[in-house]
C-alpha cells in the first residue's frame, strides 16, 4: 500500500508539473502574440538605424538602443563586454558589365565582405565559368591566369533545408578567390547564394587566409539572372569579357562590445543560461531577418520570462554578439571571458537563421540532454513545433561547446530565408509580426524547461 | 521453416514497398522543386488574367486558360462541366468618411461581396461600435435604428491558427447586416478579418437570408487600422458618424463552368479520386493565394504523377471548382452529377489555405483511413511534413462527403494567410516559389499513396 501511495503521489506530482508547463507555455505564447515587444524593437533596429556592419556608427548605436532597452526591461544585471572588431568598409557603389564584343551589358553586383577593391579604372579580363574549386586544379595556371573567374555553381534546389543548399555552395564565397589567386586569376565574381532568380547581388564573408596583400585579388558576387545571362552568353561566344569596379577598404580593428543583461538565479545563480542573437549585420539590407530577428527575439525571451512571473531558479543571459558576420571576434569573446571568470554555462541557444516561423530546434548535446529534449515534445505540440533533431546549433555560441552544454539553435521555416540573406531586400518588410513573435515564444517556452529541470550532467567515469 | 519464410518474404516485400514510396516521394519533391510548372501557371494566372470573380470576364479566361493547360499535358480525358454562378460586380471604387464634427477624415472601405450599393450621395448615418452580433438583442432597435452598425470585434492574436481565428470573428460580416437590419440599422461596417494592422479592407461574402430586397441594407468592410481609429474617436465622441458611399450591384445568375481533367485509372477506373482548388476569387486582388494556389498545385498533382512515371490505379480527376467564394455553386454541381452519374468517389483533397509552406493535412475520414494516413506519416518526414489530424477539409469538396470517402484539406503553415485574404495585396509577389511547389509535391505525394494502397472500406453491419 505505501508502495501504491507513493506511485500515487508520484504520478499525481508529475500530472501537476507537466500542467504548469502546460500553462507556462501558454501564457509565454500569449503575451508574445498580444502583448509582444520583439516587432517594436526590430522596428527601431531596422528603420531607425538600419545595416549594422562590425565597425560601423549604426553597429555602435544597436549597442547604445540595445542596452538601453535592456536596462528599460529591469534586468537584474546589464553591461557591454568590450571586444575588438574588423572595420570593412563597402565604398561606393560596384558597377559590372559583360561585354560582348561591341555591346557592354550592366550587372547587379555587390564587393565580398573583406575584398580588396579593384584597381583605378576597374578590372577588365577574359573571363572563365567553374562549377567549384575543384575544377580550378584541372584547369590550371594556362587556362586561369589573368581571367576572372566566375564561379556558378547553384544552390540545390531539391533540397528540402536551404540551409544544407548554402552549405553545398558557400565554398565558392569564402575560398573562392583564394584558391583561384594560386592560379594566376585576376579576380572572382561568384553566383550569388539565393535560390531564386532576381536582381539582388548577395554579399557575404571572403577570406584571403595567408595571402600576402599584394597577392589578394578582388572577389565580387553577382546576382543570379546575371549569372544567368553570363553563362549563356559565356556558352554562345567564350570570348565574353568582363569588367567590374569597386572600392571597398580593410582598416585597422576598432572598439565594440557584446551586449549582456542578465536575471541572476533564485537557486543556482552560478548555472549560467544564455540565449542569443547577433548585432552586427550586412550593409546591403537593414539586417532584419540576418540577425535583428535573432536579437529581439532573445532579448523578449528575458522579458516574456519576467512578465510571466516566473522567477528563474539559474541564471539567464541575453547575449547580442557582435561581429558573427565577419570575425566571430564576439563569440569568441564571450566564451574567453566566461572561461577566464570560470564561469559555469549549462545551455546556449541561438537564434540566427532568420524570424520566420519556427519548426523547432537543433541540439548539439549529449543523448542524456536530447532524451529529456524528446520528452517535452508533447508540450510544444498545440504550437506546431516539431522538429528537434541533433545538429549544428549556431555559430556565436560555437566556441561554449564543452561536454556538459547543452546548445540549441531556432530552426524556422527556411524556405525564404535566402531570397533576403545578406542582400538588399532583408528588410523589415519581409518579416511577419507573428512569425517572429511566435519564434520568441518558442525560445522563451525551451529556456522555461531548461531552467526548471536543468540539464542532465555527465556521468563521472570511475577511475 | 515456412512460417519463417513466409514472415521473412512479407517483411522483405514490406521493405521493398516501403523503400519504393520512399524513392516516389523523393521523385516527386525533386521534380516539383527543380522542375516544376505550378509557379509560371501560377504566374499566367495572376499576372495575365488577374482576379476572378464568379461571372467575369476573368473567370471565364481562367476556365479556358487551365483547359487548354490540362489538355496540354495529355491526360485521358479534359472537359468543362457546366453551372450557373452569381453575378456580383462592385462598380466603381468606395469612398468613406469618418465625421467628427467639422473634420471629415477618410479611411479604406469595401463593399463585402453579394451587399448592395448605398443610395445615391452615400449613407451617412450615426455610427455604433458592438464586439459582436449577440449585442445587437441588448441595445434593441431603439438604440440602433437608423445607424450604421460597426462590428468591431478583432481576430484573436494568441491562436496559433488564425483560421480558428478567423473562424471565431466572420460571423460579424457573414450574417452582421442580416442580423442588424433585424433592428433597423442604417448600415453596417465590419472590421477587416486580418490579424494586422494595415490600410487595406478584406471582402467576403454576406448573405441577407430570406430578407425581402427593400429591406438590405449596404455592408462594407474597414481596414484594420480605419476600425482601430474610428473606434479611438468613437470613445472620445460618441456623436461620431460615419459616410459611405458603395455602387455594387447583383446581377442575374450567368454560366460558367468547372473546369476536370482525368489520368483514367489501370485497375480500378471506376474508383475516383479528386484533387482541387477553386479558379474564381475576390476582385480585389489576384487570387494568388486564394486560392490560385490551390488550382496550380493541383494541376501540379496531376502533372507530377504523369513525369514521375507512375501510373495510378485508380481514376485521378484534377477538379477546379467556379464559384467557391460567393455561392459554392461549383461544388455543389460536382457533387450532384457525380450522384446523378452514380459514380464512386473514394478521396478528395482541397487546398484552398494559402500557397504556403505544407506542414500536413486535415483529414475528415473513418478511424481505419485516419490510421493507414498514420502509418505514412515516417514517409513524410524528410520533408518536415508532420500535422495529420481529424478535421475540416475544403468547402469545394464537402458535398461530396459519404460515410466511405476521405476527404482531406492541405494544411500550409497559416501565420500569413490572412494578411493578404480577399485584399489588394492577395498577389503574386506574396508567393514563395519554393513555398507553393513543396504544397504540390506534399498533395502528390499523399494522392500516390491513397492511389497505391486505396482506402479501408467501411465493415457491412452484419443484419
């Protein structure tokens, strides 16, 4: 009978557990969706200050709006953490034209972040399409020495995570003109990463790695109907020629800072959960989608949490990393000084693959965490929130990883997020209010769970 | 041993057939999204014919469009089925006016679908704000006659799917100027049935019942940010009146026609199964979303199936229904001569919720149908598909509805629908590419396996 009594009292326990995680969830979804902030502050990231590329007077005026607003929330800590950041500045405006014997064509084109400009007068040269950089070793120095080369290959549109299509095409960006350097190219101009036929060049990170400077040759992204068209013209006379300008500038790092607010824990204040989006974002868009979401996102989580009136046994950070775009001197930051103060982080959660619809989350965790992860499925299921699947979790809170973390990334819906990734048209228009605020409430209802039950620690091997 | 064998083969042809849907599905999404044909219909039927009202000269572009489209793709059998539709024209634009004393402030109106016109020089007319038509019985004709009633109730913002939303609020204009002119009214105003708030009044259909001609009165929908100002100064004034002006008028009934196209079946031709979307829309917009959508990925179903190579066993009818908006007349024929011809419809599956991102479908069908569905739902996986739930199907497909069909509606993610429902902005550019072709390749897949595996009959009782 006290056997019975006690699995009674059990079963009755956890009944009552899982229908205050029940009214939890509700209540956090109802205040984003009625009474939500995220929309107002994106609003003002967006349309008030705009593009927030590392360096940058708009970069710095989201750390001054962020922590202000941070502060308005009455977090129980706010501070900016200092950290140094690349400065790349776009110039004016690139210009690019096929030319075809006697006919000069314009093409939408935009400078690769962290690409040298092209000379005085632009570069013009023979130009030579690729499908990857593996065909760059075939052709050899002969066939790439003073020519652009023009790398474009698609993303693949069968694939259902566009995610994964960017990751199969990326390599062209970042290493591109790097590898094509070794050849003898000229120059580089790279389809852009977008699944959809439009005008909009796609900018994005580049990197020379060890490249002596006098070496680096500028690397440029083209939109994909001009991609389109090159190829075609490319393929009816191999003799088409290319020029394009632009004047974009490397300077020295300069000063910047992470944003951090915190609502220290009521019972292990020293388990640290942090929850995070990035500042910085291209200068092409007013980074809405990449990342203002993710920041605004993180930052109602703090406030959907207090005025729900739940009051977190561990504490809970917001982060706004700086520099995830071109650096990750941020992220990298963060997790230097947490390691210096020793501080213990148990859970990061990143948002950064755009305020669209939420799906569910990735979890880079051990099976112990993911099993607890599985058992709250039922809670998310009135929310449409399905999909929690082992994965990547996000590029700021990367450097935490330790065997005890637990990371997790928002997965939206991904089927728009690259027709808007790092061009002109992420804007504020193109994100939808519920949407995003439906995202907040999905990553405030995660954080709520993790901050209850806590995270499932690793069994000690037994020496 | 040959029990063994027996179990042995079995699981080995399960496995077999298994990976055979697998591989289907996986056709079927490749195709939809590298090669599909939904998208540039789509494209000719919004931008080249544009909104399709019951009776117009667009309706009647876009039956003889998809015709000739359908015939195009060499199914067995094309052909238009006749029926009478309603004839509603909204006349030039409408104009209204808040009146606050001397100030005269315009705000964005529309006639709702099947009202009639105001007398000439407008209606203008005191104006009362009710949450909702149960109201009406307590203010009582003394307190409404004569004035324009304003039904003001919003969509709530914490469903998560704003078709309960939705669902929860049309009552207002569906029957709100029957139900008024009850106790006198004037008139009536209904918010807009959009859970944003923008400039842009949503149309719908109303119906005045059995009230005699004299009797109607002009009903017209506000934009959401109109209601929201007119009710602000309502409560600073109740003198407060209202102007409109609307030149609507109902015509006589006019043929039109649904347009079928049929892949005849190879073993069981006399078991049909359905697949459409209604071709006529509000006039307001394009009909891209509603339910253009619907028609060019249900097209895609049949187009699919024909490019995968798979021959289906049964008959497989594509069905675009006329007049779903404003009358249902189109479902209601294809119902009729279905059971004047004594033929067998087994499954029928609407899309008619919005181009969007799939998540699964609604299914109103017996246990032992909902639970084959249950048993696909592994296959589905990849492609992040995962609401299967007993529910509403489509209003085309509803008369249609026997104790032995299952009838299935496609549930796309619901967070944008009614941003752009009978409105302007109901247009091309508010369609994702990739969106829309992931709707055919999820409504192929789900017609390839009911194909495959036919539905469970229900058990004869036994007398």
């Amino acid at each position: 009978m006290k056997k019975l009594s006690l699995l009674l009292f059990l079963a009755t326990a956890i009944g009552f557990a899982q229908n205050a995680d029940e009214k939890q969830l509700r209540e956090v979804y109802t205040q984003s969706l009625t009474n939500g902030k995220s929309y107002e502050w994106l609003d003002h990231l967006s349309n008030k200050i705009g593009g927030r590329l590392s360096g940058s007077e708009n970069a710095e005026k989201a750390v001054q709006y962020t922590k202000a607003e941070l502060e308005a929330l009455g977090l129980d800590k706010v501070w900016l953490q200092p950290v140094m950041v690349p400065k790349w500045v776009r110039g004016k405006a690139e210009e690019a034209f096929i030319i075809n014997g006697e006919k000069k064509i314009e093409v939408p084109i935009c400078a690769l972040g962290g690409s040298v400009a092209t000379k005085d007068g632009g570069l013009t040269a023979d130009i030579i399409e690729v499908q990857g950089i593996k065909e760059l070793e075939a052709l050899g120095t002969e066939k790439i020495k003073g020519k652009i080369v023009f790398f474009n290959r698609p993303m693949q549109a069968e694939l259902i995570s566009t995610f994964k299509a960017y990751g199969g095409c990326v390599d062209q960006r970042y290493a591109g003109a790097f590898e094509a350097a070794k050849f003898g190219a000229a120059g580089v101009l790279v389809r852009s990463m977008s699944l959809r036929l439009d005008d909009l060049p796609h900018t994005g990170s580049m990197s020379y790695k060890d490249l002596a400077v006098k070496d680096r040759i500028p690397a440029a992204a083209i939109s994909t109907n001009g991609a389109e068209l090159l190829s075609m013209l490319l393929k009816k006379n191999p003799k088409t020629r290319f020029n394009f300008s632009q004047h974009c500038q490397q300077f020295d790092d300069v000063q910047s800072y992470n944003v951090v607010g915190e609502i220290t824990g009521s019972e292990f204040p020293k388990e640290i959960m942090i929850v995070g989006g990035h500042l910085d974002s291209w200068d092409l868009g007013d980074g809405s989608h990449d990342d203002g979401a993710g920041v605004v996102q993180s930052m109602e989580v703090l406030r959907l949490l207090k005025e729900s009136g739940y009051r977190p046994k561990r504490t809970i950070r917001v982060v706004l990393f700086m520099n995830e775009e071109n650096g990750l001197r941020g992220g990298n930051k963060y997790a230097e000084v947490a390691k210096e103060k020793g501080e213990k982080h148990i859970f990061a959660l990143e948002s950064d693959a755009g305020g669209f619809t939420p799906r569910g989350f990735s979890f880079d965790c051990s099976d112990e965490n993911f099993a607890m992860v599985e058992s709250w499925r039922k809670l998310f299921k009135p929310y449409l929130i399905h999909y929690f699947e082992k994965g990547g979790s996000g590029a700021d809170i990367g450097p935490l990883k330790d065997d005890q973390i637990v990371l997790a990334g928002l997965r939206p819906d991904s089927q728009r997020y690259f027709d808007h990734h790092h061009a002109a048209n992420d804007t504020f228009d193109a994100v939808n209010k519920r949407e995003l605020e439906l995202g907040a409430a999905t990553m405030t209802s995660l954080v709520y769970l993790f901050d209850k039950y806590g995270t499932v620690k690793p069994k000690k091997i037994k020496g």
